[in-house]
C-alpha cells in the first residue's frame, strides 16, 4: 500500500491542475493497465464487473468517470488536504481520500464499500449538522457487526445508520442492511425490489441519486421522532 500511496502522490504532484479533471488524467495514459486504473479511480474489479458486465480498459474508464462525478455531487466533505505543499480544495480532497482509503482495503485484500468509513462519517455528521441533530455516535457495536453511525431520537432511542456509496446498478449493496441492525440506510441507488424490501422489513431509505438528499433525510428524521 505504501508503495502505492507514494506513487499516487507522486501522480498528483505531475498531473496538478493542468487541466480541469487533471486527477482523471491516467485515464489516458496508455501505460497504465486497467488495474492500475481501478486502484487510482478509487474502485475495484468485482463492483465494475457486476455493474457492467466487464472490466476491460474501456469499460473501466466508463465506470471511473461516472463514479467520479457521482462523486463530486455529493456535498459533505469540507475538508481541504495538503499534501507535499500541494493544496486539494474540498472535491479534490474527497477524491484523495476515496483513493488512498479503498486502495489499501484493496490491496490488504478486504471487502469493503466502495466509499471509505472515513468518507462515510462524514456525510453522516454533515446531513446531522444540516438538519440540527446535536446527539449522535460515529460508531456503534451491533449484535452482528459495525453500525457506520448511530443518532438518538427523542426518547433517547438509538437509531442505527448503514451508508452504501457502491455505485450505479449494484443491487447487492443493499443486502447489508437486511442482516444488521438498520434502521436508516443511505444510499447512492436502489432498484424498485430493493425498496419494497425495505419498507417491508421497515427500513427507512434515503437514494442520493434523487437529489434531494436533505428534505428526505429530515423526512425519515421526522418519521422516526429524531427531530
């Protein structure tokens, strides 16, 4: 990983702002292979392969571009990171994070979501700051596995959060919710079937892809008593 991570800096101190999507710019260097695309665009062979049906050169660059600007949609990270006196606006950073974060689970041979935890806690904390809930936990031990995010509503019930950021046309990333304790499940897209069995097992739902983000989290909020 570290190997990586140095030469990924390395990529972006080369490549720095010389043009407008300069942290895609390897996707037109014919050096790299598709996996080494896959590592730099923040993803990983099997989520490529199940959303599109392959994981050749061309389809990877399809599969990174639209993962990055689904990306850089969605507002919640305001951190800015330096790195090598190279400044990242917030974008930028987000990018960063994505990258280094699934590269490592990646190599270390992890299942993981595509989005890193890191990533995750923070939209979370973001649409909490929005909305004004002041009483929330970035972590909670379920009975089964780790809750990415736990709020309170107000008798003081833990409500339990699971975020699946895996990109377009993966229905399987859903599944985790079923067989933990969730309550709100935010996610990036879901398949019609998917919702009714959601609200069937009385999971509460927020898509991304419906860019209204907040208006239907305050909604589940006030479904569940939180605000």
């Amino acid at each position: 990983f570290f190997s990586f991570k140095k030469r990924y800096i390395s990529f972006l101190k080369s490549s720095y702002r010389k043009c407008s999507d300069w942290q895609l710019s390897f996707l037109k260097d014919n050096n790299f292979s598709p996996n080494d695309m896959i590592l730099f665009g923040g993803l990983n062979k099997k989520t490529i392969f199940n959303i599109y049906g392959s994981a050749n050169k061309e389809t990877v660059k399809k599969a990174i571009s639209e993962f990055y600007s689904s990306l850089i949609n969605i507002p919640f990270f305001d951190e800015k990171i330096v790195i090598d006196g190279i400044e990242l606006n917030e974008n930028e950073s987000k990018i960063y994070e994505v990258v280094l974060t699934n590269a490592k689970r990646n190599i270390s041979g992890g299942t993981y979501s595509c989005i890193g935890k890191q990533v995750e806690k923070a939209f979370c904390k973001k649409l909490c700051d929005i909305i004004g809930i002041k009483k929330y936990e970035e972590r909670n031990i379920s009975s089964t596995r780790e809750i990415d995010f736990v709020i309170f509503n107000k008798e003081d019930k833990k409500i339990n959060i699971e975020m699946k950021l895996s990109g377009k046309g993966n229905p399987e990333s859903a599944d985790a919710a079923f067989s933990r304790d969730t309550n709100i499940l935010i996610i990036d897209f879901l398949s019609p079937l998917m919702k009714n069995e959601l609200l069937k097992k009385g999971i509460c739902f927020v898509e991304l892809s419906n860019n209204n983000i907040i208006n239907d989290f305050m909604n589940v909020c006030r479904k569940l008593n939180i605000v």
